[in-house]
C-alpha cells in the first residue's frame, strides 16, 4: 500500500481546505455580519474547527489502518455504517463536480470568455482522472509543488496592493456587538470544509502517534490566509465595496497596478494559481469518493474512477448559472458543516463506550 509523510498529509489538508471558497469569502461572510468585523468571525471559526480536526485525528488513532469508511461499520453496525458511507461519497461527488464548475466559471469569465463550459471542464476532468489513477503519492506529490506557489504569489500579491489598504474601514471593531459575528460563524466555518480528510488518509500515513501538528497546521495555515486575506480586502474595498462585488479578492488585486514589474497586472496569475489550487481540491475529492466505492464493495478502483466522471460532469452541469453555482455551494458547505462537526464526536464517544464496556467484560 502506498504511505504518505506527515508533511504530505499536511499539504492533503491545507490544499483541500484552500478551495474556490477564499475567492469570495470576504463577501460571504460580510453580507451576513454587515459590519467590517468578518475577520473576528473567522478567526474564532478556525479555532473551532482546529478543536475538531484534533478530535477527528483522535478518532483515526484508534483505527490506524483503516478509513472512515471501514470503522464506521465496526461502530454503527454494518448497514447504518454502510448507509452513511454513500452518503459521504454523495458529498465528495456533489464536492468534485462543483469544483469543476468552479473552475470552469472562473476560467471561461476572466480568462477564456465565451468559451463553452464544457469545452474548459472537460479537460480538467481527465487530468484529474489521470492523476488519481496513479494514487495517493501522485497526488501528494503534486499538492507539494502546488502549495508554495499558492503562498508564494498569492500573499505576495495580497501586501502589493496595501497602499489601498485604510484602517477606518475596518472600524468600530464590534461596533454592533457581538451579536453579528455570530450569524456569520457558520458562513466562515463553510470555508473550512475540508478539514476532515483525515478521516480517509490517516490509513495511509507512515507515522501514526505523535502526529498532532498534522490538524493543528492543516488547519492553521488555511486560517491564516484566510485572515489576512480578509482584513486586507475589507480594509481596501470597505464593507459597502466587498459586498457588491462576485468576487472580492479579484476586485481588489485588480484595482491596483505597479508599474515596472514583470506584471503590472495580478489578477490573472492569480487565476493561474487560483485554478491549480481548485483542481488539486478537485482531485483530492475524486480520490476520496472512489476510495469508498473501492472499501465498501472490494473492487479494483479503477473501474470507480472512470465512472465516477460522467456522474461528475451531469452534477456540475445542474447549475444554470453562477448564483445557482453559489447556492450549490452553501447546500454542499451546509451539509458538510453538520456533517463533519457532529459525527466525529459522535463515533469518538461510541468508540470510548465500547472500549470501556469491553473493558469490564
């Protein structure tokens, strides 16, 4: 079987967290709190979200060499456990095919205009077949070359452009209260979705004990970009200026130019990176639904993987247009939210239960 490092399960994390989501991010959460006061709302959901992935990782250590899709069954019973497996691989389909789409939109409005979205998917799709085709350590070799350029051009972009940055639009800090961060917790929270793949790569990890710092930094470091980034494009844009636009951060990163550099432009390197960042959430997703197809009935995944792509490509074609996509994605951000936050715990209290009444036996 193949192993992954500890360094590679954290770029499965980080890379599977940083999806399309911090695109618009700073709008979403801005039209729920309408106050400039997002960023403390994600600061706090990050550090929920870090509680939970260190209860996720728990949860794993008491099944070293087996995923999600294998435990559950020991500690739900084979058919309930069976039940909430397809489930789960209903999510990481509905996940990749909006991906896709994603990718798609983005691509076809800033890049390729007027190009078919079918036309700009399809190649993605297969690339993401190949690639999963060739397993886990091609993938995490790939999420290691995506991830520093990701950081690199991306937070490099981000202070470029802090000559718009004003602090006062970032004040009264908590000027309504408290009350408003809250509403828009569960909104930031969606964009940490991603943080419960340990669940189905902690199998292939080749140290498996003193690995805290795998959801700590997973987690961690998404959290970061996410908070900066949110700071900044508010502080640029002002609340009024983010919540009127689709896509905040592109706003911001194209208001500015600077003249003598290589690019006096950054939006569409952004893009660049942007895309590879998607398709790498993409991927991920493809792997993890075809590695239940492959658990739950004992065949070659192979097979899985080539079927899974017609049914990802009817799904990402369900939207008609990009509010439809958006509202795809809080249904799948929604689910996964309730999901991922309640069953961990659940199945680390099972577990604890059986292991003790085992005990006394």
């Amino acid at each position: 079987m193949d192993r992954i490092t500890t360094h590679q399960a954290i770029m499965f994390i980080i890379n599977f967290i940083l999806g399309a989501g911090i695109l618009t991010l700073p709008r979403t959460t801005t039209e729920k709190i309408k106050t400039p006061d997002s960023w403390i709302a994600v600061i706090i959901s990050g550090l929920i979200i870090t509680v939970i992935a260190v209860i996720i990782l728990k949860l794993c250590q008491r099944y070293p060499n087996e995923t999600f899709y294998q435990f559950n069954q020991k500690l739900l019973g084979k058919w309930i456990g069976l039940l909430l497996s397809l489930v789960v691989i209903c999510y990481y389909i509905a996940l990749s095919a909006y991906e896709v789409r994603t990718m798609s939109e983005t691509t076809r409005l800033f890049l390729l205009q007027g190009t078919p979205t079918w036309a700009i998917m399809m190649p993605f799709l297969w690339i993401g077949l190949y690639l999963v085709l060739g397993g886990v350590n091609a993938i995490a070799r790939l999420l290691e070359i995506i991830f520093p350029i990701t950081v690199l051009f991306f937070l490099a972009v981000m202070f470029l452009g802090f000559e718009l940055f004003e602090m006062d639009n970032l004040r009264p800090v908590l000027g309504m209260g408290f009350k408003p961060v809250l509403k828009g917790l569960t909104t930031s929270s969606l964009s940490f979705a991603g943080f419960e793949i340990l669940l189905f790569i902690f199998m292939f990890m080749k140290e498996k004990k003193k690995v805290t710092k795998v959801p700590i930094l997973g987690v961690g470091i998404p959290f970061i970009f996410y908070t900066i980034t949110v700071i900044i494009v508010i502080g640029s844009l002002s609340v009024d200026g983010v919540v009127s636009q689709t896509w905040p951060v592109l706003t911001y990163i194209r208001s500015f130019e600077i003249t003598g550099l290589l690019f006096e432009r950054f939006d569409s390197l952004i893009l660049v990176i942007w895309i590879m960042q998607i398709f790498a959430t993409y991927v991920i997703a493809l792997f993890i639904a075809s590695l239940g197809l492959n658990q739950i009935f004992a065949k070659n995944t192979h097979p899985f993987i080539y079927g899974l792509m017609p049914v990802i490509f009817i799904v990402s074609m369900i939207p008609k247009n990009i509010n439809e996509v958006f509202k795809m994605a809080d249904i799948i951000g929604n689910f996964a939210l309730y999901l991922f936050f309640i069953m961990p715990m659940a199945l680390l209290i099972i577990s604890t239960v059986r292991e003790r009444i085992h005990e006394k036996m």
